[in-house]
C-alpha cells in the first residue's frame, strides 16, 4: 500500500492516460493516490475493513469503465468530486448488502426471506451532505500528511523532530526543550520556519487539484 507521500492530486495528463485500459503503470499511479482516501471514507461512512477494501475495488472498476467517455470540465464540477459520487455509491451498495444479510425475515416455514425492495429503497444512498463532507474532510488530511511528507525530506531532521513533538504531537515547549537539549528560542523559531513551508506546500497542493 502507498505511503501519504505517494497521495497526489490527480492531474490532467494522468486523467488522459488512463483512458487506455492497458497502461498498468498509469492505472497502479491512479490507485496508489487514491486508494487510501476511499478506503478511509469507507470506513468514516460506518462500513467494516472487507466491505470498505471492496469499496476501493469497485470504484476503482467503475471509474476504468467510465473513463472512456470522461471529459474534464471545470465549469461542471472538479474530478475529485466525480469521484466522490462513485464512491459514494460503492459505499450505498455495501450498505443495501450488509441490510439484506443481516435483516431477513422468517416465512411461514421457518425459512428467512430477503426484505422487501421498497425497504432497500428507504436506506441511506450515502449521497448526503455529511458524505460530503466526510469526502472533503479525509481530502484535505491527504493533502496534509503529503504537504509533511515532502518538507520532512526538505528540512534537518532534528527541526522536524521539533516541529514533529511541539506542534504535531503537542507537547509542551519545555518538555521539547528538555527531551532534545535545545533552547526554547530554537523550538519557537522551528515551528514558525517549518509550519510556514508546510502551509505554503499545503496552498500549492490545494492549487494543483482537479
């Protein structure tokens, strides 16, 4: 599975590759930056581990068999929201499955039948606004961890520790001071340089999306 840096805004040029079904290496690119973001909405929706690993399967079917007739256009709407519905209608269809294994109902015989069509109709479709935000929410944390991600690689390894235990893990600036040997200057002056490189890849992340 891919680390958060391999989590990417997926930009036009790879949109355009994976309109051909047999370019694996573009398809595995697509499903190493995505994969993890449907999965944990998933599994923010209420779904268990195996329902939401087989929501990333499916939405991951459904997306290389619409990719033939997909057309970006940002005057209709932005590509991560195009998946954003197809995920969340993957999710709807684990949710209908798990109502019908778990809600049968005993027939005259002592045999259970499957509820009826008009009780499947009344479920959720997970197309909600609190799906929407949930997808929104889970986008944004994948955008940060991959902003933290490339500045860890950017900055000295201990100012990451620093920024890392004072401003990630939240501890205190004196027992930063006291855990690492430096001075309370140097974890002040840490957490501005670091948190502004971290904001400013967060923007131009942000401003890359599609």
């Amino acid at each position: 599975m891919a680390e958060p840096e391999r989590f990417l805004p997926t930009r036009q040029s790879l949109l355009s590759r994976l309109k051909n079904w047999d370019d694996h290496d573009s398809w595995r690119d697509f499903f190493e930056m995505y994969w993890r973001l449907i999965y944990d909405v998933a599994r923010k929706a209420g779904l268990q581990d195996a329902e939401a690993q087989d929501v990333v399967q499916e939405t991951i079917v459904a997306v290389a068999g619409q990719m033939q007739d997909f057309r970006y256009d940002p005057t209709r709407g932005r590509f991560k929201g195009w998946l954003c519905q197809i995920t969340r209608r993957r999710i709807a269809d684990q949710l209908r499955k798990r109502y019908r294994e778990t809600n049968r109902q005993p027939d005259a015989t002592g045999s259970s039948t499957i509820i009826s069509q008009e009780a499947l109709e009344e479920l959720p479709d997970a197309s909600t606004k609190p799906m929407d935000e949930i997808w929104e929410q889970q986008w944004q944390q994948h955008l940060s961890a991959l902003a933290l991600a490339r500045i860890k690689k950017k900055v000295r390894p201990e100012h990451f520790q620093i920024f890392d235990l004072y401003v990630l893990q939240g501890w205190t600036v004196t027992k930063v001071a006291k855990a690492l040997g430096v001075s309370i200057a140097l974890i002040y002056v840490t957490r501005h340089r670091v948190g502004a490189l971290v904001k400013k890849e967060l923007k131009r992340l942000q401003s890359e999306e599609i």
